[in-house]
C-alpha cells in the first residue's frame, strides 16, 4: 500500500473506484469520500493546516460511515441545560486521539458564530460547549463536530458523576488547606522544640503554643469533618473502624495539647494536625482510582451507537425507515445497518451474510462471516452490506450492558484492605481505650492522684497514636507503586501490591497477550509460479483490503520492497475471499471454499489446520499462504521464569482448540481451556479462584468480566481502553517481562511491610506499659514515636533499589 | 523581639491564607480535572488570537 493510495485527511485506504481530489497549485491531494474532503477544506479555510504535520496517531480512528446519523435537536435537548443566558451542552467525543484533536475541535467549533466557550477535557474525552441559543441549534454544533470528523454522542450528567466530582473538589480544597496549614505548624513546633532544649522565653513559648492551638483547629475541625463524621456514624452503629482510630488519635492529641497548654507541659498539634494532613493524601489518591473505574464503564457503554435506523412495514414495497434512539427500540423491531456503522443493538440477521468486525465486543481480532439466522452483538461493526436484522433485546440487556454490569458489580466489590483495616482496629481500638481508662481509673483510685491519672490517660492514648503503625502500610505501598511504575508497571492500589504478593496461578488470555495479536505470513507455498510472483499477485489483489489478512500479506509486500499495483475493477465476498480483473484473467483469493465453488481444483496439500488464504489464476491454482499469530518473543523465558517462581500457568482462550493447544504447547503451559465465551471465562476463574489466588491477564473487552472476576486483573499495553480501566495492574508497555517483576516486587513489598507492621507493634507493646506506669514523659514518648516512624520510612524506601528478578 | 516574631507569623499567615485561597478558586473552577490535556496545551503555538474562554463551571 503506497501512500497516495492513502486519504489525506484520515490515512484510510482510498476504495477502488474514488476519485475525490482537491488541486492545491501543483500538487494532487486525494481523499476517500467527500466528507474528508469537506474536512479538509474547513480546515484549511480557517488556516489549521498545521494539523495534519502535528498529529500523530496512537489509537485506531473511528470506522468509515459512523456519521451517516443525522442529529436533531428533539434528540439533544436531553443534553443541553441552562446556565445563566447561556445553554450548556455535554457531549462524549468518539476519535478523539491525541492532543491536537483536543485543539483542532476548540479551535474551529470555537469559531463558530453563537459559541461563547468550549472546552475538551481531554482524559475523559468530553466537551461542555457554552453557546447561544439565539445565533447557534444544538443540532448545527453537533454536526459542525461530526463533519470535523469526531462523532459525538449526547452525555447527560448523571447524578453520581456530579456528585463525584464536587466529592473530589471538596477532598482537594480540604487536604490544601491542611497541608498548608500543618507546614505552618511545622515551623512553630521547631521553634519549640529548639526552645526545649535551648531555653526560651515563657512568653514567647506561651505565644507560640497558642499559635499553635489556633493553627491546628481548623485543619482538625474543618479538614478531618470526614472521618470525625465517619467516627461518629462508627460509634452510633456501634462498629469501630478505622475511621475511629483516626479520630480518637487526632482529638486525644489535640484536647490533651490544650490541657497541657493550660498548665503549662508539651503541645502536640503538630502531630494532630500532621495525621489529618497524610489522611486525606490517601483519600484523594483513592478517589482518582475510582473515578477512572467509572470513566471506563461510561465508555464501554458508549460503544454502541445510541440510535437505530427502524424499518417500518408500509403498504407500499420499500419499507420507511425511522431513526430513533437506541433504548426506544423494542425486541423484535426490524433495524437495519449500513456499511462501515456500527450495530445498535444485539440482533438476529435475517438475509444474505456479512462480515463484522467484533474486535472491540468479543476480541476476537479476525472479522467474523455472520449468515441468515446468526446473532451480532451491539458494537460490533459492519464490513459488509446494508444488512436488515430483527432486534433481540432492548438496549439495557444487551451484552455491552451486562458487560459494564458486571464490571461495575466487580469493582464495587473489591475493598479488602479496608475490611482488614476495620478488623484490625475493631480490637485495637476497644483495647487502647481500655487500657487507657484502666490507666487512668488506676492512678485515680489506687495512687488518689488525678492529675497523674489524667496525664497517663493520655499518655496512653498518644503514644498508641498508630503513627509508625499507620505509616508501616502506606509508605511501602507509596514507594513501592512509585518504583514499579518506573519500570512499566502501574499497579492500581495498595491492596492490589498485596493481592499479587499471594497469586498462586496465572490465567492467560491468548490473542494479544501471549501472542502479538497480528497475523503474519509464515510460509508461501507456490505451485507452478515464483513464490515472490505469487506474493506480488496477492499483494495486487489485496491492496484495497481492510482485511486483517489481507494488510499482513501487504506489508509483506512492502516489506519486500515489491511494487504491487492497485488494480481496476474490485470485487470482494464477505468472509470469502476477493476477485479481480487482472491482465484478462479473473485472478481469485480467499477461502479453500471460495476457490472449490469457482470451480477451481485445489491440490490437497497437508497441515490445513492453519489460517490459510488460496490463490488462483483463472482456473489454475497458483498456491498458497500460511498465516500464523506468532507468540511474542519474550513470552517463553517470561513463563519459564514465573514456573520458577512456583507460579502455576493457565490459558484461558476464545479460540479453536489446535491454536490454542499448539500455542500452550509452544509456551509449556500445562492448562488449556479452549473454545470459551467471556462470560464462561469469568465463571472458570471464579471457580479456580476458591482453590488460590488468580491474576488473569489479558486485553479486549471480552476479557473485561473476567479481568475483574479475578483476584486481580492485569492488562497489556496495547489493548482496547476499557480492558485496561477495569484491570488492577497495567503494563505500560507490551512486555511480558513486566509480569515477573510485577509478582516479585509485589512480594517483596509485602515481607517490607511485615517487617515494619513487627516493628511498630514492638514499639506499641513497650511504649505502652511504660506510659501507662507514669514511666514516660511525653516529650520522650514523642522522640519515640517520630524515631520509629522514621524506623519504618527508612525501612520502606529500600524498596526504591529493588532488583529485577533475571 | 516578640513584637516582630508576632508581626512576621501573621504576616506568613496572611500570605499562605492569599496563596490557599487562589488554589480554592482554582479548584472551584476546573483547573485540576483534566490533569491530561494541559502538557500538551502549552506546545500549541497561539497564532491566531481567538482561543475560547474555558467555561467558569464545567460540572
């Protein structure tokens, strides 16, 4: 394929037969259909040629003909509110692919007469337009976007995305105003502790501790209003949480830092003030977690088109059709598809055949021949002709929204490490309080002295204080993610680091996994002409071909250097194969059934298990290619070395039983599941998942369930977007190699976090007898607390030299 | 001494309230929802002088 075979505005092959050009002075641009050249034009006209030098192109664009629907503006009023004079439209970008999209839209839609603002976000692939509604119809804006070459979609802000977010503007607000606020602690309390050990001026003293109590209120009383609320809530239902934990620590320090400001002892604000502070730095780590999970199901929803193209039974003998939204769509309705569009719904086929591609729906990466009487499932797109299909399901039980269902389901379920945590602190908790007031009840009872016994209590209390406890977990975890992510790999949460440290089998998906998910020629058998001859004659009669087989045997061609010259006159059969005119003979390539049924004989030639493409001249067969989806290099030492490890492997595939076994084999996998559907694939894992912790990896949205049905789920680089939110673990590149490393920095960080769990409590279990007993003045109860979280950081930053596992 | 020691944390106060303040109506106004698109934003040479206003609100 040469690159004047290439649209200029979209990159897509030009089909046989177009002849859409544009003269610019000398030279001859040409375009696939009008539409691009209407892009271009616009482009131009508003002087952005610079476009097309500054894009660059990582994701595969949206397929030809999506933006055959037109837009009305009944069908966007759902989308648009009112904002003062202006009315806000929300909308989901689809094809929206690097950062000069982002600018191409906002700059010319920006443009447009009757447009106030316009902004793309460009993580969550939304735009808020503002606009007028006197100079400029929500239908025209839409369609200005379309002809751009972006399909839009109507987003109407659900509640919980807005509470979300103002959840997560509030968290940003509070931990601001601590982390500033506790800085500012900070400087006061070295000047007291200089002053402790120095000698300072009582007045001064005095002044800076009752900065300090004004200081420290509001980043308890204002910032930490969550979990006080959240201990509050605990302590009505009688549950103790962490959340209590936190509370009691913070306002035990604070209370008792006024008391000792009244009589003149130690002030501990900054401690208080500093818990809050790290706190609410978790939160708003997990917070952003969560929200690209929502983000993820959002767009697995959006796949599907949210419109359908109806037939309805008139008298006469073409049938009306009706565009209407997708979820209006009652089962059983006839729709019909066209070309390049995607289906809206999951539909029965009822005449002729054709080919779609599922690869986003199922991951199956080869298009499928659907025939009469076949089911095609929402998302997946249209390779052949306009189709007619009667609907099997209402847009809601659809298998993208079962999908995102049990995504959603899967995600919603996963809190472990909070649960340990609560479990944890429901004994902790009740025994530090216990103690305390056993301590306290002690000293005023059998010592009769209150003022000791209030000392003590407290004591207690702050030194039980989980601050080397509570830092024992989160530190490991923060530099551990930190160093693995600078190897490639993001390991989405702390409980995540901790889930893989326990995997004990790995499932696998195959295509695009453990292979490269991308046929390649793997041998040319010629009979009767040259093998190059052969491959040259392929490359003529698939160069037009969007075909996954039909681009491998192109860039083999190109590879080779081979000229192929696009022929005249194309005629291809879905899921057969493809016809040409060539120098007076019908030249043929497909399917062995394609040729059988042209009449030609096929010479039975041995291994037929492979996928195959035959070729024919005339009535002369001419040979064949073999393709193969070749394993990725590094998959075998990968493996070899997670068996060492003591890791049980599993393969997990869609695929016909030969590829998968062959491929197992190949890799010395001992478990191979073949032929499964994704829904049986997130069943299998939860059933092996009561034998031992699974990690599945894998890419595709079939994967998706089961990504999220395992302990953890893990995705490739390289595979489709939603795949990669619903999993745990991502490798940023498409390296095998990672997942080794992954497992055993995973483990590693976890025997680092025991150590520092071992040395916290020792220190609990000591200090504590020693406050209670009236042996330790707090200013040495300090010194200790901030030595052993000192203790435990060290301990943790360790793992920043952590070394590959080779 | 202990007039000026009063007169400077005041003064510190002060200025971080001025600076925490900025970032609350940073917050407020989107700034920190898109962390994606800003890095590539500042590559974009502005030759032409009609960049939309961001939207005040974008909820």
């Amino acid at each position: 394929m040469n690159e004047s075979s290439l649209c200029i505005h979209c990159t897509l092959p030009i089909p046989r037969g177009m002849n859409i050009s544009h003269r610019d002075g000398d030279a001859e641009l040409r375009f696939c259909c009008q539409g691009c050249l209407g892009a271009y034009l616009i482009i131009r006209g508003a002087g952005l040629e610079a476009f097309y030098a500054r894009r660059q192109w990582v994701e595969a664009g949206v397929a030809p003909g999506s933006f055959e629907a037109r837009f009305s503006d009944d069908a966007l009023e759902e989308c648009v509110s009112l904002q003062q004079e202006h009315s806000r439209m929300n909308l989901l970008l689809e094809g929206i692919r690097c950062a000069s999209c982002v600018w191409l839209i906002e700059k010319i839609i920006g443009a447009l007469e009757g447009i106030d603002s316009i902004r793309v976000n460009y993580a969550t692939h939304r735009v808020q337009i503002l606009f007028d509604r006197s100079h400029a119809t929500p239908a025209s804006i839409v369609e200005s976007i379309a002809r751009l070459g972006y399909l839009p979609r109507p987003w109407s802000a659900r509640n919980h995305h807005l509470q979300a977010e103002r959840e997560r503007r509030t968290l940003l607000i509070r931990f601001s105003a601590a982390a500033f606020l506790s800085m500012q602690l900070m400087g006061y309390s070295a000047a007291l502790y200089a002053g402790y050990f120095q000698g300072i001026a009582p007045q001064s003293r005095q002044l800076l501790q009752i900065l300090s109590a004004v200081v420290a209120a509001p980043v308890i009383f204002y910032c930490g209003a969550p979990f006080l609320q959240g201990a509050l809530r605990a302590l009505r239902l009688g549950t103790p949480n962490m959340d209590m934990l936190i509370s009691i620590g913070v306002l035990c320090a604070y209370g008792y830092s006024l008391y000792a400001l009244a009589v003149g002892g130690e002030v501990y604000f900054d401690s208080a003030s500093m818990i809050v502070t790290l706190v609410l730095l978790g939160r708003i780590f997990e917070s952003m977690a969560r929200g690209k999970a929502s983000c993820a199901v959002d767009r697995l929803l959006s796949l599907s088109p949210q419109r359908a193209k109806v037939l309805e039974e008139t008298a006469g003998a073409q049938p009306a059709i009706r565009d209407t939204p997708s979820h209006q769509v009652e089962a059983g309705a006839l729709i019909r598809v066209y070309p390049g569009e995607a289906f809206p719904l999951d539909a029965l086929l009822l005449r002729g055949s054709t080919e779609v591609d599922a690869a986003v729906v199922t991951g199956e990466s080869r298009p499928v021949v659907k025939s009469a009487g076949d089911e095609i499932l929402a998302g997946a797109i249209n390779l052949g002709p306009a189709v007619d299909l009667q609907v099997l399901r209402r847009a809601e039980h659809s298998y993208l929204s079962r999908m995102a269902a049990l995504v959603e389901d899967a995600q919603s379920r996963r809190a472990p490490i909070q649960r340990q945590a609560d479990r944890i602190s429901a004994i902790f908790v009740p025994l530090v309080l216990l103690l305390a007031l056993a301590t306290g009840l002690y000293w005023a009872l059998v010592q009769g002295d209150t003022t000791s016994a209030w000392l003590c209590a407290i004591s207690v209390l702050v030194v039980a204080c989980p601050c080397a406890l509570g830092l024992a977990t989160p530190t490991a975890i923060l530099v551990a993610t930190g160093a693995a992510s600078r190897r490639g790999i993001l390991f989405r949460g702390g409980d995540i680091v901790e889930a893989c440290s326990q995997i004990k089998t790995l499932a696998f998906d195959k295509t695009g996994t453990l292979t490269e998910g991308r046929p390649r020629i793997l041998a040319i058998e010629a009979v009767g002409i040259d093998e190059i001859e052969l491959l040259r004659l392929g490359g003529v009669l698939e160069s037009g071909s969007s075909h996954p087989l039909g681009r491998a045997i192109c860039e083999e061609v190109q590879r080779r250097g081979l000229q192929a010259p696009p022929p005249a006159g194309h005629l291809a059969i879905a899921g057969m194969g493809v016809e040409i005119d060539f120098e007076g003979h019908p030249l043929r390539g497909g399917s062995r059934r394609f040729l059988e049924d042209s009449g030609i004989v096929v010479q039975n030639l041995c291994g037929a298990e492979q996928t195959e493409v035959l070729f024919a001249s005339g009535d002369r067969y001419l040979g064949r290619m073999l393709f193969e989806d070749s394993p990725r290099p590094e998959a075998s030492s990968s493996l070899a070395l997670l068996r060492r490890m003591g890791l049980h492997c599993m393969l997990l595939t869609g695929d016909r039983k030969d590829v998968g076994e062959r491929v197992a084999q190949e890799l010395g996998i001992e478990e191979v599941a073949c032929e499964l559907s994704p829904g049986e694939k997130a069943k299998r894992i939860q059933k092996r998942q009561l034998t031992g912790e699974l990690m599945m990896i894998g890419d595709g949205i079939n994967d998706a369930p089961a990504l999220a049905e395992a302990r953890v789920g893990c995705a490739m680089a390289g595979g489709t977007d939603i795949a990669l939110e619903s999993s745990d673990l991502v490798f940023t590149r498409p390296d095998l190699m990672r997942l080794p490393l992954a497992i055993a920095l995973s483990r590693r960080t976890l025997s680092i976090i025991r150590q520092n769990l071992f040395w916290a409590f020792s220190y609990n279990l000591i200090a504590m007898p020693l406050a209670a007993t009236g042996q330790l003045a707090p200013i040495y109860s300090a010194l200790a607390m901030v030595s052993s979280s000192v203790l435990v950081l060290g301990n943790s930053l360790r793992l920043n030299r952590f070394k590959e596992p080779l | 001494m202990l007039q000026s020691t009063v007169a400077l944390i005041l003064l510190s106060l002060f200025l971080g309230c001025a600076a925490w303040l900025l970032f609350v109506w940073a917050v407020r106004r989107g700034q920190f929802d898109d962390p994606e698109g800003p890095k590539y934003r500042m590559l974009e040479d502005d030759d032409l002088p009609r960049t939309p206003k961001p939207p005040e609100d974008s909820a």
